[in-house]
C-alpha cells in the first residue's frame, strides 16, 4: 500500500511536469516576464526562505519540551533542514518520516509523542491560517462567487474544529490508562491523546508557538508580496493575506514532492478571487519552486559536508 502511494505520488507528479511543459511550450510569450526578474527582490525571498526553515526549527524544539526533549538551536535548524529536504524532493510525507526517525534514534521520542507534536503543529498552523482567511474573506467580500462560498465554509469548519482543539485538555493519567491496557494500538492512542494534553495545558508553551506561527505567516505574507512583484505583478492586502493561506494550507494535502501540481491547482481554483490568471500563478509557482529549491538544495549539500567533518573528526 505504501508502495502503491509512491508510485501514484510519482505518477502525479510527472503528469503535472507533463503538462506544464506543454503549456509553457504554447505559451513561451506569457513567460518573458522571467526574463526581466527583479533580483534584489529575488535575494529577499532567498533570505526569507532561510529564515522560514529556522523558525521551523524553533517550533520543533519549543513543541518537544513538554516532552523533557531538549535540543539545541543548531539541531533545531537541522531537523528543519532535513525534514524541508524530504518533504519537498521526496514522495508525500517523507520529511516527517525523516523527522520521526531522527528524533526517535538520537532522543528516544516515541513515534505516539511524534504525532503529538506533529498534531499539535497542525492544529496551531490551522487556527491560525484559517482565521486569517475569513479575515481576507471579509474584506474581499464583494467578489462573491461560488469559490468564494467553498472557501468561506471550509476555513470556518477549519477554524471552529482547531479553536476547539486547542481549548481541549483530557484529564487523562499516562500510567494508569495506558497500564491497564494490553493493545498496542489503544496504549499508542492513549499516548497522543495524553501527549496532546501535556501540550495545551502549558499556556506559555501554547502563546510562544501561537507567536512563532504568527510570525512565520507574516514572513510568509512578505515573501508572497516579493515573489508576485519580482515578476511585476500586483496584488491587493486582502488578496495577498488569501493567498498567503492557501500556500501554508497545502502542506495538510501532502500528495506529491512538495506538493507540485496540488498547490498551483487550489490557486486556479481561487483564481477569481485573488484575481490572477493561469499564467500569472504559473509564473508565481516557477519563482517560488526555483528559489525552494536552490535553497534546500544549498541547504543539502551543506549539511552532507558537515557530516562528512564529524565523521572524519570522530575517526581521528
């Protein structure tokens, strides 16, 4: 079954290079924009893709002190990289994998706390996302279509179910529950319920990633903004603020290597209300790829280097 996935991600993902390669094949004309890229602006998206990849870091290793995990800065920044790197060259999921794996071999996490921490990011990036959705919504109420109407209903279902979430604490004891019970799958259920628990009821620990998230979507908001000018495009606040959501959203529909194809598809469907055309988004997609992909690609290599030197340290 896993197999099969692969084998479909993959399969997904050279249709939609298939087709975009046609498309940009009889469409060469709409792409000369590329040609006369701002690159000052390039530079800052460049930097602000850094900056993401370290906040991530910082959220992962907030999220695992609950946990009595601790880990440093540096390590932080690493399971950042290395989980950015599988998710984006990699079939669907493998950078949380990678992720799980890592902090299960070098910190004894059981994969039940994993998945804690992992809902616990989710949860979080949700509530936030969504409501800066309806907050775009608002404002752009007047292009009222039936897109309009999906959106307005799924990030209201979005945010009510996070909201909810994160206001729920299972008054549940670890040992107790987890003790009298002899399946594996009910003790692992027990552990994320109670892992989830450990999580919410630390308040200081909720307001620092509630701040870490909220940054990081404003980040994300001004990378957007550099990405659309740099190929001289313009877009309005609550147009960009929408866009900005839908890009974060897309890593919850985590199908094919970073998500190609799947992203650039919820942007068409939206296209109406943010008020691009299809090879506007296209444009938009080539720049925002291109320069992920320099990064972690930099990113790598850095750090298969970097390895190397400890190995050769530790030899010596």
């Amino acid at each position: 079954m896993k197999l099969f996935g692969k084998k479909t991600s993959l399969l997904i993902t050279a249709f939609v290079a298939v087709v975009f390669t046609l498309y940009f094949v009889f469409n060469t004309e709409r792409f000369r924009p590329l040609l006369e890229i701002n690159i000052y602006l390039l530079g800052i998206i460049v930097l602000a893709n850094f900056v993401g990849i370290f906040t991530n870091g910082l959220f992962t290793k907030f999220i695992l002190e609950p946990f009595n995990k601790f880990i440093s800065v540096s390590e932080s920044l690493y399971v950042s990289v290395i989980s950015s790197i599988g998710n984006f060259f990699a079939p669907a999921g493998t950078g949380f994998g990678i992720r799980a794996l890592y902090l299960k071999k070098k910190h004894g996490l059981p994969y039940s706390e994993f998945i804690s921490t992992l809902s616990g990011n989710y949860v979080i990036v949700l509530l936030i996302n969504s409501f800066m959705g309806l907050v775009a919504l608002y404002f752009l109420r007047d292009q009222y279509s039936a897109q309009y109407l999906v959106l307005t209903i799924v990030f209201s279902l979005m945010f009510v179910v996070s909201l909810a979430l994160s206001l729920i604490r299972f008054p549940l004891s670890e040992e107790d529950r987890v003790a009298k019970s002899k399946s594996w799958l009910v003790k692992s259920f027990f552990r994320v319920i109670y892992g989830w628990s450990k999580i919410v009821s630390n308040k200081w620990l909720i307001l620092r990633l509630i701040s870490l998230v909220s940054a990081n979507f404003l980040l994300a908001t001004f990378m957007y903004w550099a990405i659309i000018e740099s190929v001289h495009l313009s877009i309005g606040i609550p147009e960009l603020l929408l866009f900005t959501v839908l890009g974060s959203l897309t890593i919850f529909i985590n199908i094919t290597p970073a998500n190609l194809g799947v992203k650039e598809a919820i942007y068409l469907f939206s296209s109406s209300v943010l008020g691009f055309s299809v090879s506007d988004i296209l444009l938009i997609a080539i720049v925002d790829r291109g320069v992920q992909f320099t990064v972690l690609f930099t990113l790598w290599i850095v750090s298969l280097r970097l390895k190397a030197k400890e190995r050769l340290n530790l030899e010596l």
